[in-house]
C-alpha cells in the first residue's frame, strides 16, 4: 500500500515521517551516518574534496555527520548550515562549492539526497504523496514567499514524487495535537522554530469519526531560537573580545566596527570570516587598539574554529536558564572571562525586542480573527524556544494554564503533515 511522507525542513533541523498505510499512526524515519542514529538531522551541509572519489568529486555529509567533519577539517571544508533561511531570499542567488555554483535547490536536493542515503532500506519505494511544511512567514528582511515555494518545488520535483503539497507548519503541528482532543475546540498552536516564530488558530470538530478542521487565522515573525543564542553572545563574549573598545587612528580615537561582532549570528561565519579582508582588518587594528588582549583573544578565537564550541556552551547556558534563576556560562578558550553566573533577569532583558515581536504576532492573529483570549480552548507550543519561561509567560498572561500543552518539540510538524497526507482530503490542508 502507498505512504504519505511527511518533510519538516526546519532551519536548525530536519525531521521526516511516514504513515502506516491506513492506520492513520506515523513513525520517524531513522537515519544512520557517520555520526550515528538519530530521527531527526541538523539541517547542515559541508562539502571536502576527497581524492579517493577522483579528481571532481566532494565528499558530502549532512547533519551532525555534517559538523564533525568540518570540526575535524576546518581548513578544508566547506560548511554550510541553516539552508532554509536563503529560501526567500532574492539576494541569495547561488553560492560557490569549490567552483561550482551551488542555488538553494541545489543545496536543498544534495540535504535531502543524504538523509535518502542515511536511511537507507528505511526510505520507502511506496510513497504516494509529499507533505512538505512551510513557514507562515519565512526567515529575512524582506522575504519573497513566491520565490522560496518555487525554490522548493524547484528541488522537490527531482524526486519525482507523485504529488507534492505544501502545508503552514503551525497547521501541521495543530493537526498532531488535534489527534488527542476529546470534544470540539479552539486550538492556537505556537511554533517556535530556528529561525520564524509563526501561530495558526484553527477550530477542529469531529463528525462521524473524522476530524474536521476550519483555519481561522495565521500569523509569524521571523524571530526564534537563534535571535536568543546571537543575544547570549553579543552580551556575554563579544565585550570580552573587543567590543565596545577603541583603536587610534591619526590622532582620532574610534570605536571598534561593531560589524565584525555580527558574524557570531551564525557560528559557522567565524570561519568564513577566517577568509575575508574583514579579518586582515580586525588583525591590523591590534597595533592601534586601546586594549589589545581583546582583540588577540578574538583572533584566536577565528584562527582555532571555536565558533561551534562556543555556540553549544551558549545553548548549554540558554537550557539552564529555563529550569533555573540563574546558571554558570563556561567557555574556557576565553580563560576567566569564560566563567560567568548568568541570571534569567539578565538574560529577558537581552531578548526583551525579541519577546515583543513574537508577542506582537500573536497579538495580531488574535486581533485580525475577532479572537478574544478566552475562545481559545487549547494552546499548544511546540518547538526548543517554548521552554523559555518569557516565551510562556507571554502565553500564561492571555490564557490559563490549563488551556496550554506542549510536547512533540522537534517531532510534531513533520508527524502531522504525515497524517494530513494519509488523510484522504490532503488539499483541504493545503497553504
């Protein structure tokens, strides 16, 4: 009998269910790669030449396989991750891959080609239909919605795959969740992701054993989990290693470029910064700087790859920090200055802008629908960043605690845009 495959292509991860054909239950397709078996993959890319391959071929690992090998191989690797956010980019045209132009359904189709291999007898030959998840609003300043579904269907149709359809990942996720309602609701589900924060409010009923549902509204920001990770750093690291300090230059004393500091917004830019005339610069500025151990400490910093390091010791504090008042940040290549009591005061107060963009589109889908807090029956956040209590102090405010679940973080889009696919009415859910 014919599958539904259910694709979450997430910013910071990938996650891919298949349905037990007519049984309307799913399972994770499980992935093995250097790195190990796991149900989900970190949506990253790195590229090495490989002599044994011959003369024009490259090595290619996905995932956490992904990482290890530019880790291991820092200077002769090509790392790329959180693909999903060139999407709706028009300034994104293509990237170079040791001289070969590489446009985002390239890279989306050479991901997808690896998890395939990765699952190996686990991918499915049947599959009757794709259910791919989309953001409401996709990552970037100005993001071109029509031309990220064209990159996707662009690299999608190489598979050729029968049918192929799109649903807002909020949806996905209210669909999982709907499977476990016992009477007619109002559900709001908040899915916090990588990169796009985005809310669907739906109204689900069931009637003669099928679940029916009524969108009412959609709405998303292009804030989540990263923007948090990128505050930790800016306040945490970057005063450690220069910023804010001064330089000499012709009897004027000026401010460090605050630009350099912004390619901690992705840890993998500290390398590609490694490459560029941005760093000769920073390295040049040390003669002339007022305090020059910083500056020294942030090019060695560069020069030795810390950039993953650092980003898993900022996720460790993040984690800490949503079970507990305070935690102990530790980075050791900062030497004391790694060592720190962060407090979860401080830390709300970094993401306070953050906090208020991701209240305001909730504000926004409730107001738009005609939608009081109190016709809302359930709340379900879904995704990493729900467990930041500021995040569910903003839902707590609006709605009792009662009415708010979580659960399914990294696993419930991708299970429910499965489901939908074995639904039999597929395009009812369709974005």
């Amino acid at each position: 009998m014919s599958r539904a495959l259910g694709l979450d292509f997430g910013t910071t991860n990938t996650v891919l269910a298949l349905t037990y054909p007519g049984q309307q239950t799913t399972h994770s397709m499980q992935f093995e790669s250097s790195a190990g078996v796991s149900d989900s993959m970190r949506t990253a890319l790195s590229f090495m030449k490989d002599a044994t391959l011959g003369a024009q071929a490259l090595k290619v690992e996905a995932g956490q396989a992904a990482i290890r090998m530019f880790i291991d191989n820092p200077g002769d690797c090509r790392f790329l991750q959180s693909i999903k956010t060139f999407a709706a980019s028009a300034a994104f045209q293509a990237t170079v891959v040791f001289a070969r132009k590489q446009q985002f359904e390239d890279l989306m189709e050479i991901f997808l080609r690896r998890l395939k291999a990765y699952a190996g007898d686990h991918w499915p030959s049947d599959i009757s239909r794709l259910v791919v998840g989309r953001p409401v609003h996709f990552a970037g300043s100005n993001p071109d919605e029509k031309l990220a579904l064209e990159r996707y269907q662009a690299a999608l149709t190489r598979f050729e795959l029968p049918e192929i359809h799109y649903v807002y990942e909020p949806v996905a996720a209210a669909y999982y969740f709907a499977q476990t309602l016992e009477r007619d609701a109002n559900v709001l589900v908040a899915d916090f992701g990588g990169g796009t924060t985005d809310y669907s409010l739906i109204r689900f009923e069931r009637s003669a054993g099928q679940l029916k549902a009524i969108p009412i509204g959609h709405s998303g920001v292009g804030i989540a989990g990263d923007h948090f990770d990128f505050r930790m750093i800016d306040n945490l690291v970057s005063p450690e290693i220069g910023k804010g300090s001064h330089f000499k230059s012709f009897g004027k004393l000026l401010e460090v470029p605050s630009g350099y500091y912004a390619n901690f917004g992705r840890w993998n830019q500290l390398s590609i910064f490694k490459t560029t005339r941005e760093f000769a610069d920073l390295q040049s500025l040390v003669r002339s700087a007022t305090e020059p151990d910083k500056l020294e400490l942030f090019i060695e910093l560069i020069e030795h790859d810390e950039g993953y390091p650092l980003y898993q010791a900022i996720s460790a504090t993040k984690m800490a920090l949503s079970m507990q008042e305070e935690a102990e940040f530790n980075f050791s290549p900062l030497g004391k200055a790694g060592r720190k009591i962060v407090k979860r005061a401080d830390f709300e107060g970094w993401i306070a802008d953050d906090l208020a963009r991701i209240e305001g589109a909730l504000d926004e889908v409730l107001t738009k629908t005609n939608t009081p807090p109190q016709d809302v029956d359930k709340v379900f956040l879904t995704g990493g960043t729900s467990f930041v209590p500021a995040v569910r102090r903003i839902f707590e405010r609006r709605f009792d605690a009662g009415r708010i679940e979580s659960g399914g973080e990294l696993l419930s889009i991708a299970h429910g845009l499965a489901l939908i696919g074995d639904s039999g009415d597929v395009a009812r859910w369709a974005a």
